[in-house]
C-alpha cells in the first residue's frame, strides 16, 4: 500500500496496529544517493568504526525518500505468514517559513536508477510524508508554546508586538489603496456575509500596512494571513463580535497549529511505533537503511561507533540481516549471490521451501508476482519472504523437524542484531550486541608506490609468496593480502630490505601511523606524483564478494561503493560499477569535489586490473 | 516550446537559427537551490567580490534544471517582436557508467516551490537533455580515440586486452551454464537468424567468462554488453562472416559511440550557438542565471572576479539585466516593485505602451495569457517582453521619438553588461565592463555586542546621531550605516570613546581586518556569548530593498537570501522569507551544517526588527 502525506493520518491507526499484531517486520529504504564521493569509499581492509565514518557520511547528507514496511502476521494453524507491505513517500517539506529547510545531496546515477524503476519523484516532492526527530518536535512545540503565550498575553497574535509597537508610517501612494480596503472591511462587518473577507495576495510590505492600519481602526477584527497553493500569500479578515470571540477565534487557531505541529511530527510516528513494539526487524544489507532511518528520523548521527549502537538498540532493539543470513552456513553453501532477487530465486529451488505468505485484504499490488523491486514495500516484503523461508529451512534441519519456525525461535537467535558488512571479506558483520570481532591482519601489507605501477608490477613484487589480494586505495597505494598467510613474516623481512620505488609497512603499523604519510621520495626513489592523502584523491579497491571464484576489480572514485541499489555485484544493475567485462576501455572521470568543482582523475588503465583465485575460506 | 531529450536533436537546427535569426535573446533558469546555508548570507554590505564569492558557491552545489531561451525577432515593418520561447530540462543523466556522477545539493523549498509551480521532475530526471563543458567534452573525446585505438590494435575489443590476457579459471558450477550457452551460439551461428541472439541478464562475473569462453571458441563471434531499460545487463551475439566483416561491424560499434559522445554534449551546444552569435542576451536579476549557465555549460567558477568577468565575457559577450534597467531612472519611479510579474504589471500601463510580441507559429503556449510564471521559457519570454517595452520607451523620450527602439541602440548602452546586485544599496551592479563602483562607507560602522541586545539598544547607541540602516551578521555583530552621513566622524569619535559592552570600529578598518576577530571581552566588559566567525552562525540581515519607504527586516540562518525564485521581497511568494507581518513569532530554526546536521539556533526575536525611514537616494 502506497501511503503519502493525503493518506497517512487515515492510514496511522491501522499501520500501528499491524506493527503491534505482527511477527516481525521487514523494513526498506530508497536514497538520493550512496555516496559522496568525498569521505573514502568502503574498501575490504576497512574496520567497523571505518566503514561506520565513511558510510555515516553519506547518510548525512543523501536523503531516504521511500522507507518500506511490511508487517507480517503468522497463522500457526495455517503455517503461513499474513504480510501488510507498505511503501511510505517521505520529503521533509517545510511546513511553514519557519520550518527547518533541509538541504540534502543527490547522486545523479542514483536519481536516474530510481527514476528507471518507475520511481515518482513528483508524488515524493508533492505528497511526501514530512517528519521531525524527538528533538526537533520538542523544541518546535516549546517554541509554539512560548508564541502562543506571548500572543495571548499582548492581543492581536499577528501584529506588531503591542508593547512595542512601531507603526510604520504609510507611504503616500498606498493610502488610497488602504482606504478602499477599509471601505471594503467596513461594508463586510455591516453585512451579514459569514465567510471571511478575502484580501488578495498583495507584498508583504503591503500587508504589513495592512495590519496596523486594521489593528488601530477594527480592534476586533481578526486577521490571517494564508499561504495558498501556488504560495502566493493573501488575507482573510474575520469578523468577531466582541473581544471574547476575538479570543475564542484565537484560541481555535492556536489549538490548530498545534495540531499541524502534531502533523509535522508525521513518519516518525511509525518509527516511534516500531521502536516500542520491540518486534524483530527484517532487512536486506540493511546497514544504510538502519543508518538512514536513525538519522532522519531519531537523532544526527553520532561519531562514535558504539554510541551509534547504542542508538540503533534504542530504535530497533531487535534486528536481522538477510544477507548475512544468506551468506552464513547453512545457507551460504546454496546461495552463490545474495543480492534479494537472486536471493529470492535461490530459495525457491531445493533444498529450501518457499513460505507461506499471503497478502491482507487490500494489499494485493505485489500479488501477481511480477514484483516491483525497487519500490521500499516490495523490496521490504520480499525480505520478509526469504527470511521466513530461511527460517524455515533451519526448522527442518532440527533433530525433531519443523516446518514452521516463528522470528522467536531459538534458531535464529545467531543471526540477531548483526549488520551486515559489505566487502570486508574477514569481518562478515557489525556486531550490535557487542564488540566487534577483532581479527588478524599480520597477512596484509601497505605498499606505496610509483604511479606509473600497474597490477603486475605488485604481482612480480609478491610473486615468490603466492597470489594476491589487491586492494587498492589511491593511484600510489593500496593494500596487499596474501593468499598464503604463512608467508607474511618472511615477505615482510624480505620486502622492506630491498625497498627500491616502493614502500611496505605492515597493515598494522600504518592502521596506527594513519596520519602520517609516506611521501614517494622516503621509499627511495623519487616518482613524478606526490602522494595525497587519502580521501582525497582516486579510490581503486578491489573486490571480494564474487563466490565461488573471486574476481578482483577495481572501481572509480565518483563511483557507488556499492551497485544502486545498495546491492552486490553479481546483481550488477547499476551505473555505479565497471563491468569486468569493460576492461579494455580505460576510464575518463570527473569527481565532485567539496567546493563543487569538477576534478579530473587519471584514468585507471586496464593494467591495474587482476584476477585470481581464492578460496572460499577468505 | 518544452524540450528534452527525446527532442533536442530534433529541433536543434531550428533552435540555433531561431539564435541567429534574433534581433535578442531573454533567457532564466531554474534551479535546485538557492542558498546553501554555509557560506554566508548575502548583505547589504558586501563587496561584490565577496557577493561573487557567496553566490557562486551556491552556484556550484545546486543544480540549474531548466533553462529558458526566448528569441526575440524584430519586424521594423510591423513594429513588433516575434518570439520563439522555449523550456529546456536539463539533466546530468550519466550516459554510462563511465560518465561523471554528478553529486547535487537541493535545498527542501526550492524544491517544494517548483513542485508548487508544476515543475515536473519526473520528466527532468528522465527526459533532462545532457551536457558537457567544452573541457569534458575533449577529454572524453580524446579517451574514446585513445580506446578505439587500443581496440583496433588488439583484436575484440570487448573482451579482456589480448596482449596481457588473464582467462579466469572456470568455475565447476558454471561449466554446465557455459556449455549450454556455446551449443546455443553454435545453434545460432548455423543458422539463418538475421537479428542478434540475445543472452538473458546474467552478473558480471558469468558476462566475464561468457567473453573470454566465446572469444576462444568462436573467434568470429562479436559481442556487445547492453544495458536495458531497467539497467539490467545483457548481451548480443552477433554473427560475421569473416574477419573483414567482424572489422567492420567494430568500426561502425565505433562511429556509434562517437555520436553518442556528440549526443552527450547535448544542451552545451546551445549555449555555445548563444556565445558564437554574440547577440544581445537579456535576463531578470540575471546574476544566478548566467553564473549557473557557466558553472554548468563553460567552466567551473574561477575564484577571482576578474577572471569571472572574463569568461561570462566570452559566453555572453552582451548582457543586459531588466532588473537593473527597471530600478534605473527613468524607470524607476514608475516601478515600485521589480519582481518579474510586478514589473510586467507596471509597464502594461501608463506612461508605458507594451511592446508588440507575438509568438511564433508552434510557440503559442504561453498565448492565452494565463502564463506559467516559473516555467524557464515563460519567464524568459516575459523578460524580453519588459525589455522590449522599457526599450521602446526610451526611444519616446528622445527629442525625436522612435516608436520601436531594437536592441542595438545607442540608447539602451548604458545598460548593458551590468548585473543586477540584490541589496547591495550603494552598488547596484556588478560591472562586466571594467572595475565595479568604488563607494565610501564611511559613516557605516561594525559594532560587536551582548548577545541581548536588540534593535532598540542600536538604536539608543545610535540616537544622536539620527536614523540608522542595521545590517545584522551575527546574533552579536553588524553593521550600522547613518543616515545623515556627515555625523559619522563625530559619531565614530564618541562612540568609540565610551564603549562599554560593545566594540565599534569603522566599516574600512573591519573590512581590512576580517580574520581577526573582536571578542566580546576586548569590548570591555564579558558577555555570555562568545563571538563567533561570519558564516558560521545566525546571520541576520536588514534590507535595503522596498521603496519608498524602506522596511528593515531580518532574516533567518536557514532562508534564502532571495525569496524563491531570486526575486525580491515584494513578490514575497516564497517560503523562503520571514514575513514582516509574523514580527510577533519568535522562529525556531534548525540551519543546516556543513556536516549535515542539523543545528539549532537561538530564536531571533522580533526586538531586533526595525523599521526606519530613508531616503530614495539611499
């Protein structure tokens, strides 16, 4: 179901119902974008707090725009699942011209991905659903408060400050135009008309004019000021019989800002709904949506990565990644690519058993099958599919099988409050519950080098210790892991004796020397680039998610770290990646620079490019 | 005339002759945003390189999505104009995923304003014609040639580069899809079947290893990777017959790509059709619209303003702004208010005679009259049309009166290639010509004080003296101008003997020493605000903009400078402003940080507001 700002105050009650009557639910985001470009892209060797700075920052700034939900509801008796999915437009829209007004990034591949998948972005702009955090909402009604009291204190609420009042002295050339209007107000408080009087849209000075001169001549006259659609900005004169109405008029209006107030609050209140139910929350490489969701609509999102969990147990105490769950045993050894589509064919086929699941009376758009990926409810309530289908499968494979296993059982208690990490091919998840793994990195090297270097130039380096992983980070440096860990110690004494153009240091002693760079000239032999720091300059990685032989590839700095949408490769269906199949064509890119400059890169050439083996252990 | 994508290469030739067939052009833009929040609000004070400085930094984060270009055609005979208006969605659609991927900031009421005006960005972001500067375009160029080249060397050009093949090593579990897919390409290639086959969207992964499978075994075979609608990817076997006949098919894949990349620079040819006539461009408050048309369509923004000059000079090598003619003896004081719609108004009556427009066979869209202000091709045209109307109006004046004055009279000179500066009340144009107007502002003051004072302790302060012009920058700093400027040495001598909690100095010696920064304890006596940096907190400013009678109003950290869409206060339909009538509502506000945040500023209330009388002369 389709909810827009026109049907959310309808749909409310009966979505915060399905929330609280469900099993679990399954949640979904769509973005502006995924990447700024500027703050480093998410490279294999990233740890935890890494990727939560580098991912944080496109959170800030990128706007989520299609948060989905669905909610399902198991039937033991039937061993199904009753799925409520919705799609929630949300556009922080100012209210009023004292409304915080958002200014957010958008990715122009990202923008035309969505648009591809029949995103409408006039009914986002138009209709979306707006929303304040906790803070903002209480500081917005502490602000109306205060106002109100203020108006109520010093009469007219729309006026000058009566204790301060400063008339402004009329111009010659607009008092004939106040005169007629006062003629004009004058005949309607004799007559019995009892719409108010409308004053056409006319400049604000004018309608300062207006004010005053209305004050002092119709003390009990009540006026407004309106903003209408084309935001053209006209008048209502009311008429009042005494000054007991007068206040009677404003109290009614009083009470009906703070019921727009209250409207402001608007998609929060689902996930506040969320929050309090406590029920499980299903998502798919869920990271950016929990990210997005804590930060539009709970707080900004803080530095530190354990206070981030902190925030993220406050709002989603109970959470579940299924593709961590699709790339954990037992599934993994069945589920070649875990993108959700694919995800969604592999469990269709043996040894798994498609779920139950059918939709509530009035929720049949995904029921024809022919899917709408993309759209936040439909990705939300095909994860939900494949979770329970998971779910299921490890009910089977018990001692005493079942062939309907609910979001409480025991069995998928694992896999509960872990996010999954994208790429980082030796920390497969953050861990919400806890520390984060902490894993040996002694087979990894930092080697910078001349620019002129190509993949086979680190290949021959490395040759004598077996194959490589290469992890590129800038055009002079990057990381290198060993495929035959056994070999670090004697590659590291071996390497750093005979340094000639290059210069190696083990992945531990430049994860804690980060800040200090090696310049070209200290490794040796001078190069004809300086190097730069890093972040700010071309990003190559190299890539290690491509079961079960892993291809190593590169991507370019104005590149998604990650396919639109937010997906891996093997779904590959987005303008955010090379095709290895491109290889030959070397790459001419701009990248957006923090001042909005547009920066050229060198092209990265083919040579930099490299296959190899590795095993799935990796 | 509206024109995307699927039109432009249409109507191209047509646009180009309507260019040079016109006696002057009228264009506008609009665009994402307007203000980004950051880098400090526009005010009345500013140099214009430092206005240049504020407003091309905007101009470099937002976007322009819609370009209006209206040519306007001069019948001596009939005494009139014949218009040719047309709207152009633009739109930095990556062409592949090897284009630049534009980041763009929107701003919320930006883009609430034209969604309110039926701005569709549904066909924007799906229909949006492309563009390259002249610079993107070389580049590319010269790397497709680069690529060609390459692959005219090495054989397949798709496929990995033949002279450092890498095969990957073929999975067991893809042999089978391997080999079915051969059989069905041997099928094919005995076959009749004159189209391509087509193999079904499989992931980069398997599209490598089908190159590198079908490469080996049918070396006659050529492939192509296409990315469909929904930007799956697929791919097209094609048969040859011979080498020869595969060279071929290559070199025709090549001339292809070659037009695309002419398809690319896509509305850039417009604007270089605008700059290779030289004609007369005429604009509204153009300074927005051309730093936009530069920023996108020439170069990035050079940092010095000279250099700016320069390279508007060589786009638009003859410039004229409505907005600085109409608030320009004679036409000024006819013209109350300048904001397009308010400038049509006036001069459809006395003492001005509308100039005769008609439109052009095919342009008859904006016919009736009703308008559709905001549509980029309806303001243009209505700017031309004011233009043409104030031209000939000049031409009665002359002792011997012209009914139709074209644009190449002498007496529209003293108009041309000046920009209209908003607020700025003692320059009211930056000069394209030569250096800008040097000014005294020596009986404007820069005053640091408690964060509680209000309009009325400037005001005390200032008593002696007479009425003042309060120009807020911070919560505790500004800038105050006497009006009767010839007490400024005595005001400056007394004041700056007896400060107490605030520090004075005068506008030169601030503007000299702008990095260094007064403390609030330098001033005296401590205050419990700390000053803090211009740009980086509450900006506050009057307004130097509403005759006859200038209202001086404040604004908010999170507004526009201008009211959506660029146009003065008078217009006041944006959500941009603060009312002057909503003087009794203190503003809760949250402005928007470079890190995305959002950021809570105090309220500023309405004792700062001041309203003062001043001079015309002002």
């Amino acid at each position: 179901m389709e909810i827009t700002r026109h049907t959310f105050y309808e749909e409310l009650d009966n979505i915060i119902k399905a929330i609280n009557e469900s099993s679990f639910l399954a949640i979904d985001g769509e973005f502006t974008g995924l990447d700024t470009g500027e703050s480093g892209h998410p490279a294999p060797f990233d740890t935890p707090m890494e990727r939560y700075s580098k991912i944080k920052n496109g959170a800030s700034e990128f706007l989520l725009v299609q948060f989905g939900l669905c909610a399902f509801k198991a039937d033991a008796e039937k061993q199904r699942y009753e799925a409520k999915p919705y799609s929630f437009y949300v556009f922080p829209k100012p209210h009023d011209r004292h409304s915080p007004d958002r200014r957010f990034l958008c990715q122009s591949s990202s923008i035309d991905f969505l648009i591809s998948q029949g995103f409408d972005f006039n009914k986002l702009f138009k209709e979306g659903i707006p929303y304040l955090t906790p803070d903002q909402e209480s500081k917005a009604r502490a602000e109306l408060e205060r106002k109100h009291e203020e108006a109520n204190k010093g009469g007219n609420s729309e006026g000058s400050n009566s204790s301060k009042k400063i008339l402004v002295p009329v111009p010659e050339d607009q008092k004939t135009f106040l005169n007629n209007l006062c003629d004009k107000i004058k005949e309607y408080l004799e007559g019995e008309d009892p719409e108010p009087l409308v004053i056409p849209p006319c400049n604000a000075f004018q309608r300062k004019l207006i004010y005053q001169t209305v004050e002092e001549r119709f003390p009990l006259v009540h006026l407004e000021t309106k903003t209408g659609q084309k935001k053209e900005r006209y008048m209502l004169v009311n008429r009042t019989k005494d000054e007991e109405e007068r206040q009677k008029k404003q109290m009614n209006k009083q009470a009906l800002e703070k019921m727009e107030l209250d409207i402001q609050v608007g998609f929060s209140k689902v996930i506040r709904a969320i929050a309090d139910s406590g029920k499980l929350v299903v998502g798919h490489n869920m990271f950016l949506d929990v990210i997005h969701a804590i930060n539009q609509f709970q707080c900004p999102l803080p530095d530190d990565l354990e206070d981030f969990k902190t925030v993220v147990k406050s709002v989603f105490p109970r959470l579940l990644d299924t593709k961590l769950m699709a790339s954990t045993q037992p599934f993994q050894e069945y589920i070649k690519y875990s993108a959700l589509d694919e995800l969604r064919l592999a469990l269709q086929s043996s040894p798994f058993h498609p779920a139950k699941v059918v939709t509530a009376d009035g929720f049949t758009r995904y029921d024809d099958g022919a899917g709408a990926f993309h759209e936040a409810g439909y990705d939300a309530f095909v994860t939900g599919c494949c979770f329970a289908t998971m779910a299921n499968y490890l009910g089977k494979l018990q001692a005493t099988p079942e062939n309907f296993t609910l979001p409480s059982s025991q069995l998928i208690q694992p896999f509960i409050n872990k996010l999954f990490l994208m790429r980082i091919a030796d920390i497969p998840y953050l861990n919400l519950d806890g520390p984060d793994l902490e894993v040996s990195r002694d087979h990894v090297f930092h080697i910078t080098f001349p620019k002129e270097w190509r993949i086979s130039d680190l290949q021959s380096l490395f040759q004598p210790y077996g194959n490589i992983q290469i992890s590129w980070l800038t055009d002079t440096t990057c990381y290198v892991a060993l495929y035959k860990k056994e070999n670090a110690k004697i590659a590291m004494k071996a390497l750093s004796q005979d340094m000639g153009t290059y210069h190696i240091v083990s992945y531990a002693f430049h994860h804690r020397n980060k800040n200090l760079r090696w310049t070209a000239a200290s490794a040796g032999t001078p190069v004809s680039s300086p190097i730069t720091p890093l972040g700010k300059r071309k990003f190559v990685q190299s890539d290690g998610d491509v079961p079960p032989l892993k291809v190593k590839r590169h991507s370019l700095p104005n590149e998604s770290f990650q396919p639109i949408p937010e997906e891996d490769e093997s779904l590959d269906h987005s303008t955010g990646k090379i095709d290895i199949n491109d290889t030959t064509e070397s790459n001419h890119n701009i990248s957006h620079c923090s001042d909005g400059h547009s920066k050229e890169v060198d092209p990265v050439t083919e040579e930099k490019e490299k296959l190899f083996e590795e095993s799935d252990a990796w």
